[in-house]
C-alpha cells in the first residue's frame, strides 16, 4: 500500500505542469556575443559533457560499452537521453523559441510545460542574463546533426527515486518568481570566480564541501574547500590539474566524472577568479 501512495504521489510531481512567467531574453548576433556564448557552452556551462561534442546527444551505441553522462535505458528507471540541440532531425534548434531556451535553461521546463529530466537548470538558473542571451545566440548558429534519441521518461523506480531526489526534476527546486540576480562584474575576484564556479556545485555540492556525483552514486566528488582535498595545493598547482587532468600527486582524473578536458578551455583570468573563490570559502 505504501509503494503505491509513493508511486501515486511521485506520478503527480512527475507529471505536474508549470505556467510560470519568465523575463524575455535579449538575444545578440553580433560575432564577439555568438563566440561567449560557444565559450560559455564549451568551457563554462560544460554542456557537452551530456549533450555530446556535436551537442546532438549522446550516440546510443556507443552507450552500450562505455557510460554516456546524464544517459539511461532501463526500463524500470525509465529512458533518460540528453537532447539533440541542434536543428537536424531529432534536434530542438528547429523547433524552440527564444522563450523556450530560457525556460528550459533557466527553469528547467519544456515545451509541454512539464520539468525535464536531470538537466542543472538549478545552476543555470544563476546564468547572467548577457550570458544567457549570448548562449541562445551561440546554440542558434550550431549545424544540424541528425540523431533522433525519442523522448526521456521516468519508469517506476525513476518516478519513486523523484521523490527524494530532487535533482531529477530541475523545475521542482527552483523559485521561479525570484527576482534575477545583478550580472557579476566580470573580473580576476573570488565573486566572479564563484559565478563561474557555479556548475561545479552540482558535483561537489553547495559549498563544494563535497557530494556524490550525479547519476553515479558510487563516486564522490571530494570537498574542494581549503579545509579539503586542495587544501595544500598552490593556485599553480590547482591551474595545472585543470589544464592537465593530472592531480600534484599523479593521479589522472576521469573525464566522465571530473570534466577538467571541458573547464581547460577556461582563460587564466577565469581560472585565477575560481581559485580565489575556493580560498574565500569556509573550511568545509
């Protein structure tokens, strides 16, 4: 009996819509917005981590013997597959407004008004609003690549496991009517830094005090406060990890758990402004 109340109550959260009014996006087309936004979708939003290099989604064969980030096939979970973002068949970029990239960026709705299935709008939903319209601006000139993936759905055992972990359901932790946050001034300080640093708290959680990494529960991603695992690292050593994925003591980091290959592509200013936001941060 109680399953079924779980199930019953996990359906309706899965299945709720949302009519929520969001802040038009101002989207650019000059060629100096268009090349933030790649920048921003390549090195800082890290997008391809689930969405692929091509940011046509995952290539389901090659799913079946190495893990695709943000992918599942179970039936009893349910079918979670990143979207196609570009125009061809298959892809959103054919079909999605301005209006529909900020309330699936920012608040994690589709266009059926329901919430998508483990997408970080939570962080994204932070994303400056020049930022945010330099991204739409970006992922609107990205070349059609056909990959039809068909449409992500929760099984029994995903909708029950959506009850107590919010992060599958992004609309449902968010507060859609807050106001938006003023844009950081962009810079080498630890305000900037913890701007950019905020996708790396889906992994390594709020304060970055350490978490389990999303949709691998077996791995925990370390607390990165100066009372954690870089606690006696030097800013050189820290810039040196990211641009190499070799920590100060020799270890390689996985890709697919830690994405140093994406933030590489980072600047020195931005990597500098990171590192001084984690040195700001309370021991953890």
């Amino acid at each position: 009996m109680l399953l079924v109340v779980v199930f019953f109550v996990a359906s309706r959260k899965v299945d709720r819509t949302y009519d929520v009014q969001i802040a038009s996006a101002t989207v650019p087309t000059d060629a100096a917005s268009i090349a933030r936004g790649k920048h921003y979708v390549e090195a800082i939003g890290v997008c391809q981590v689930c969405h692929g290099q091509d940011l046509a989604g995952p290539v389901v064969d090659d799913c079946k013997d190495e893990p695709c980030t943000g992918f599942s096939n179970d039936p009893i979970f349910g079918k979670l597959k990143p979207n196609n973002l570009t125009s061809g068949l298959g892809g959103i970029g054919s079909v999605f407004t301005d209006a529909n990239y900020v309330r699936a960026i920012q608040h994690g709705i589709g266009r059926d008004n329901k919430s998508l299935l483990v997408m970080p709008s939570e962080q994204y939903n932070r994303i400056s609003d020049e930022d945010l319209g330099a991204l739409i601006a970006y992922l609107k000139t990205v070349g059609p690549v056909d990959n039809e993936l068909g449409e992500s759905n929760l099984g029994p055992l995903g909708r029950v496991i959506a009850v107590i972990a919010g992060g599958l359901l992004p609309a449902s932790q968010i507060e859609h009517s807050a106001a938006r946050a003023p844009s950081p001034i962009v810079g080498v300080s630890a305000e900037y830094g913890g701007y950019l640093a905020e996708i790396c708290t889906v992994c390594h959680g709020d304060q970055l005090s350490g978490s389990k990494v999303p949709g691998n529960e077996r791995v925990d991603a370390p607390n990165i406060t100066p009372a954690g695992a870089l606690g006696d690292w030097t800013k050189s050593q820290f810039i040196n990890t990211i641009r190499s994925g070799i920590t100060p003591q020799g270890d390689l980091l996985d890709p697919r758990c830690m994405p140093w290959n994406r933030f590489t592509l980072m600047t020195e200013d931005e990597l500098d402004a990171i590192w001084l936001y984690i040195q700001s941060l309370p021991a953890g």
